[in-house]
C-alpha cells in the first residue's frame, strides 16, 4: 500500500499562517496504466500560472 499526502492549490488559512501547518502549494496530475501501473506524474505550482 501507498499512501501520499497531497499538496493543495489553496491559500493558507489563519492557523497556517501561523505557523501550524507546512504544506507546498501545488497540484499533481498522475496518470495510471491499467497493467503497469503509475508511468507519469506532472506538477504545476501557482507561480507558474502567474507567469503565463
């Protein structure tokens, strides 16, 4: 079993700011095949929409 912690897209909250959680700011698209499995896995941050 695999188990991941997503990052998320979202701003950070009060209690975040605050220094009571770390989390990146990003998302992953992640492409399966059905025999072999996981065969890629692309991530975006938020500053690279901001510079398109």
């Amino acid at each position: 079993m695999t188990v991941i912690q997503h990052p998320t897209l979202a701003a950070r909250d009060a209690y975040a700011a605050r220094g009571g959680w770390l989390s990146e700011r990003s998302a992953t698209a992640i492409t399966y095949h059905s025999q072999f499995g996981q065969v890629a896995r692309n991530t975006v941050v938020p500053e690279m929409f901001e510079a398109a």
